[in-house]
C-alpha cells in the first residue's frame, strides 16, 4: 500500500516580497522531493493597522482571512512564519495571535515562542563573522540598524552584535543602536545614526532592505560605502550582489529555510527524529565591507591544479552561493573543457587551424544550451579575461595568434547571449503580457448561463502558469471589516475546477461543502504531488470565497496579486448579476401580483371589467375565428337582501351569482364583475357549452342552492346567453351588448320578491 501523502500548510506574509516568495521557493521544491502535498496561505501582516488607512493599502487586511482558512482547514501540520507575520507584535501580542491555530500541529518559522516547535536561522555565526572580518578590514566604531527588539529574530541579531563586538574587542556605545522599522521605512533612522556618531566607520542592518536605506544615508553624508563607512546587510536577497557596490550580508538563505522547514515537518510527520531547529548563516565579503574597493574573487587561480581544484575556483569566482543553477554548471563545464584544451592543444603543442576550428566548435555546442548565462555575466568576462591572461604567456607565438581569435570569439558569443537573453526576456515580458490580457478578459466573458459562469473564470489561468484551480464561494457574501474575526459559521459552496484548459462546473448537488473538504476536495488528483497556493475572493470589505491554484513554477507568485483582482472582480459581477437576476424575477413576481390585483375584483375574485376585457381578447387572438357563448347576469332583488338582511348577505350573493356563472361556463371560461352585481363571461362554444347548456345549468344551480342551503330569502339571479362568432373586440363588444339585452328580456317577466312563501 502506497504512503499517505500528507498535508502541509505554509502560512506566510506578503508572497511578493523577497523573503516569503524565497521561503516559498523552497518550501515548494522540498514539498516535491518530499512528496508532500503543501498549501500555501500568503497573508498579509498583522499589527500594522496604520498602513490600512493608506489608500493603496485600505483593504490589504483581508488577505489575513487566509490565516483563518489555514487554521480551520484541518491539515496534517502547520508552518506559520510568524517572525514576518507578526513581526510588528511583541511576545504577548504574537502569542495571542498563534491562538488561532490552536488544535493544529504547528511550527512556527523565523520565530520562537514558549509552547511551540520552531526553525530559525542561527543569528549568531553569520553576525560575529562579519564583525570579526569588519574588525580586519581595520573598522573600530561598528553601529548597528537594530530594528524592533520585540521582534525575536531582530533581539537575536543584537545579541550576536554585541558579543560579537565583546569578542573582538571593539567598543560599544548605546549611541551605536538605532530601533527603526525593519523595512525600506527607516530612512529617518538611519540618517539619525550617522548624525549622532560621526566617528561610526562600519553599520550593520538586520536585513538588506534596511541596508539599501543606510547606502542612501552614507552617500548623503559625503561618505564612501565600504572605504569610508562598511554597510553589512542580512539575509543575502537576490538584488544584494547587484547593489553599487555589492553588499556584504549575512546569508540567511530564505529558500534553505523553506526547504527545511517541509523536510524537518515531513520528517515529524513520518516519525523521523529530527530536533535541529536552525539553519545556519555565513557572512558573504563583498565592497559594501570591504576598506579596498577590488573585486573579493579569484584572481590568483592556480591554472596548474587538478580539476577539481579548478572547479572549485571558478564557482568561487562566478557565484558566492550554493552551486545549483543549471546555467552556473554550464558556464563551470566550459571553463573546465576550455582549460583542458589549452593545456593540451595550446601549451603541450602548438595550435592550427583545425585546432582553432575544434575549438570553435566546441565553444558553440556549449553555447547552444536552452540555458547558458547566469546572472553574474561581469564575472564570467573576469573568468575569460583571467584564463587567456594566463595561456597567453605559456603558450607559442603560433598559438598565441590562433588564441586570440578563441578569446575574440568568447566575447562575441558572450555579447550575443546577453542580446539573445534580453530580447528573450523582452518577448517573455510581451507574451505575458499578452496572455495577461486575455485572461483578464476571459474571466468576464458571462453569456447568459451564470450557473457555467464561474468555471469561465478559470478557463486561462493555465495559460498564464495555474496548472490546476478550484474557486469556493460562501454561500452568502461575508462583510469583513478592519479588526473582525471571520465567522465560524460560514457556508461554503465548490462552485468549479480546471486541470489545464479543461474547465468544469460542480454539479449543485455537490457544491455544499464544510471548510475542510476545500482542501482536499473529491476532484484533487491524488495520484501526484501537488503544491497549491490559496488566495481569497474579495472586493472592498465583502469576502466572496477563495481560490486553490496550483503554480507550474514558482515564477506565478508574481502573477497571483493580478489573479486575485482579477477573479474577485469577476465572481463579483457574477454576484451582482445574480443579484440583479432576483431582483428582476422579485420584481416580475410583485408585477404580476400588481397586474392580477389590477385586473381582479377584490370582492368575489373573479375579473373585473378590465381584466375581463383583456382576457376575452388573449381568448379571441389564440385563434383566427371562433364561435363564443357570452352569458351576461346579474343578481335578482340585490336591494331587497341589502335592506332586510344587510350588507353582508348581499355581498354574499354576490359572490354566490360570480361562482354559479362560472360553473356554469366551465373551466376554459373569464368570468368579470361589470356593476354592482351584474357579471359578464364568455367561452369557447363546444357541445359541451353552448347557450342553452349554460342558461339551464344557471337555473339548476339557483334551484339546488335554495332547496339545499335554506336561506330565510330565496336566491336569485337572471342570465342573458347566446352563441356568438367573434373576430375582435369590436365582435366582444357587440356580443356582450346583446347577451346584456337578452337578460333584460328575461328579467322583465320576473317577480320582485325574495319571499319563500
């Protein structure tokens, strides 16, 4: 029997930024190796209500409900980043928060509280390295960008600076702390630092944001970064090395983290011991701290070494990170390939033509490669430019000349790469672009089925990197303001999933769910590991459900702020035409409940004059021609009963003289009150109903009334019926004159009495 594959929830902050879109990275690659199926919740933060009052930032509070779907979706484990999430709480306010989690399997990432499983950086290696290597640099007065001392990871960083700075001897001053936001917003600060210490030759950030800031700040000074005054950032994001000058940082590799934080968790989960809550930090030399503004690489390769050795160099000189990368291994393969040629065919003997044609050839299969240039281009020139220094002066004068047209040759595939990968990333930029367009404008092409509408929301998502979707609705829309707690008792509703192109809707019967079931509904595919990145349905302070998307790489979390816009706007003209839609058949329903009461008499039910005439003309325009029996009657002696038994029982008759006519035209008749107590109706002439049937009928029935339900007075009523062919409505009019007529006759030889005796 196969292995349960089990459940994780990342819990993090704001995907897009550095940090959390790397631990995601990471989390997301070990999820795969671990087969593990993983679900990323990317929040937002708590504690920063003041940003809400910003008007591009009002409704960001709602991403935190996420926080709340993670709590109540009943995973096999939770890692909730909570040193990012809350990193604006203090303890008390961190633990308050982690409540919400309760009955869940957590670890906390980048954070450590009493009661709870942790991984976190170990702060104080990496920190006390680049002290230790300030203090070589000849730096003595060493301030530090503290950031907010309730934050754990930023208290542990302080430690490590001040016993990094004990250890090394150097001095500490209270001036040489600064307490700052740990964001870009702490410009302020950082400039106050410098103001107050003038002396300060060397800052340390505890993150490389924070240290961008400060490069500001030493420049605004007059200062030089890194002659002048070192900057030393942590964490080692990706825009570090790209800084001028690049920055020297702590490495707290955030994808490392993420990685380990779904392996330490599977490992839990499969009952592996596994108790080391940290990943280490190593400090990365770069210009920001350096007293010499020269490039800290590898400048003194030893050509002579074995390849191994080699190898070793040329990842040193390209990158300062770990060696992965599949465009850093080709660039490595080739220095090596092209060293063993030179010393073979350029050292050992001396090169011709065919040689130099070897060469080129070899050079272009590797160029060939879907992926070649890393990033670092300016260090592969350095690699070029060390290695041909070094062969120009071992090798012949005949060699020497064909090996100028090789190096030639490096550099001109070199400058075309960097063209083709610009105008590659040009036409990327364009096709997604494109592909963007389209989704946005698919997601509201609604035709007039809204039932189908919400799985056309998802119909382009994998063009634009979603492999897989599943959009939830509540029942209801859920109002959300800043501070509340999202209701406990909410319905759920799987409106519609897609695997690729292949969209399709959840049939009604199946869509009422229970919050767990959206994260491991009946249509996940559990023959494969999935990774999938949950993302809510909101406009303004209305919830309307929440969306499962599974990324084809991790390059889709630059897409999934767009995604969510653009699904809450549609789902949300969805509701707003459903809404629409009711109200419409709301307003349908009181018009023909206004239009019946229009056309009814409130008295005996039946039609009034009006709706009598309406009717009688949808009646005659079903057919071309007809023959009709129109019977006029009215009630015999109405004042008499008025004035000897009351009101009462002369509106009784009334009624009684409405349902005896209508019994006696059948079910296909229109009877309508015309006066007081006089009744017109008419119906299709049939052997069934004709004048005659419909007078005697009239009779028989004022005879079994009387004779049955013993009256004190008798009941009476006169009737005026004959057979008529009606066209139109002047025909109905002139029918309806003459059956009038017909009923006087008739109710001229009657007595006037309503006397039974």
């Amino acid at each position: 029997m196969a292995e349960k594959r089990f459940n994780i929830g990342l819990v993090l902050s704001n995907i897009t930024d550095v940090y959390s879109n790397c631990v995601a990275r990471g989390a997301m690659k070990e999820a795969k190796k671990q087969n593990v199926d993983l679900i990323i919740f990317p929040g937002k933060y708590v504690g920063l209500e003041y940003r809400y009052l910003q008007i591009d930032a009002r409704y960001e509070y709602q991403y935190n409900v996420l926080f709340d779907h993670a709590a109540a979706a009943g995973l096999d484990h939770l890692i909730v980043a909570i040193g990012t999430i809350a990193y604006a709480y203090d303890t008390s306010k961190k633990l308050e928060f982690m409540k919400k989690f309760n009955g869940n399997r957590v670890m906390l990432l980048s954070g450590n509280l009493e009661g709870y499983d942790f991984l976190i950086y170990d702060n104080a290696t990496g920190i006390k390295e680049a002290i230790k290597a300030l203090k070589e640099q000849g730096k003595k007065h060493i301030g530090m960008m503290v950031g907010q001392l309730n934050n754990t990871e930023c208290s542990e960083r302080y430690m490590a600076y001040r016993q990094g700075l004990e250890e090394n001897g150097l001095e500490f001053k209270d001036s040489y702390i600064i307490t700052s936001d740990i964001s870009e917003e702490c410009r302020e600060e950082a400039f106050e630092l410098l103001d107050r210490n003038p002396e300060m030759d060397a800052v340390l950030c505890v993150n490389d944001q924070m240290a961008m800031v400060m490069y500001d700040a030493v420049r605004a000074h007059g200062k030089r970064i890194g002659r002048d005054i070192a900057v030393v950032g942590f964490d080692d994001q990706p825009f570090a090395a790209e800084l001028d000058p690049p920055l020297a940082t702590v490495r707290a590799d955030a994808v490392m983290l993420g990685a380990r934080s779904v392996e330490r968790v599977a490992n839990i989960l499969r009952g592996i011991e596994d108790n080391d809550s940290y990943v280490p930090t190593k400090f990365i030399p770069r210009q920001s701290g350096l007293a010499s503004l020269e490039v800290y690489n590898a400048q003194d390769i030893d050509y002579s070494a074995d390849e191994e050795t080699l190898r070793a160099s040329a990842y040193k000189m390209l990158t300062d990170k770990e060696r992965d990368g599949e465009a850093i291994r080709n660039v490595v393969d080739l220095y090596i390939e092209t060293v063993r040629w030179i010393r073979q065919k350029f050292i050992e003997q001396e090169a011709d033509e065919q040689v130099l044609n070897s060469f080129l050839d070899m050079i272009d299969t590797y160029f060939a490669k879907d992926v070649f240039l890393p990033e670092s281009v300016a260090n592969i020139y350095g690699l070029v430019d060390n290695t041909f220094n070094w062969a120009k002066d071992k090798c012949s004068k005949v060699s020497r000349r064909y090996l100028e047209k090789i190096y030639a040759y490096y550099y001109k595939r070199i400058s075309g790469e960097i063209m083709g990968n610009y105008r590659k990333q040009k036409n990327h930029f364009y096709d997604r672009t494109h592909l963007d367009n389209i989704f946005i404008r698919d997601t509201l092409m609604f035709d007039g089925n809204l039932k189908d509408s919400y799985s056309v929301i998802l119909r382009r998502l994998s063009d634009i990197g979603a492999e897989t979707a599943f959009l939830y609705t509540f029942t209801e829309p859920v109002e959300m303001r800043l501070g509340e707690v999202f209701p406990e008792n909410t319905g759920w509703l799987f409106k519609s999933y897609a695997y690729g192109n292949n969209v399709h809707a959840v049939p009604v019967d199946e869509q009422k769910i229970q919050v767990k079931n959206a994260f491991d509904n009946k249509y996940l595919n559990i023959d494969r590991q999935h990774t999938l990145v949950a993302t809510i349905i909101y406009s303004g302070e209305n919830q309307y459900g929440m969306a499962m998307l599974e990324p084809a790489s991790p390059d889709f979390f630059e897409e999934l702020e767009m995604v969510t816009y653009q699904m809450s706007s549609a789902v949300r003209t969805i509701e707003l035409l459903k809404s629409r839609e009711k109200m419409l058949a709301e307003l349908h329903s009181r018009n023909l409940a206004l239009e019946a009461t229009s056309r009814e008499d409130e008295l005996t039910h039946v039609l009034n004059r009006r709706g009598f005439y309406m009717a009688a003309d949808e009646l005659i325009s079903k057919t071309e021609s007809g023959r009709y029996v129109v019977c006029y009657a009215d009630m015999d002696n109405l004042k008499l009963v008025n004035d000897n038994y009351g009101h009462k029982e002369g509106d009784f008759c009334i009624r009684l003289t409405a349902t005896i006519l209508k019994a006696a035209l059948g079910e296909n008749s229109f009877i309508g009150r015309v006066g007081g107590d006089e009744f017109v109706g008419i119906a299709p002439a049939t052997e069934y109903c004709t004048a005659e049937l419909v007078r005697e009928r009239c009779r028989q029935l004022v005879e079994d009334f009387n004779s049955s339900m013993k009256k004190v007075y008798l009941f009476g009523m006169s009737t005026g019926a004959e057979e008529y062919i009606i066209d139109n409505s002047y025909d109905l009019q002139s029918a309806v004159n003459k059956a009038d007529g017909l009923l006087y006759e008739r109710k001229a030889h009657k007595r006037r009495t309503i006397s039974r005796t």
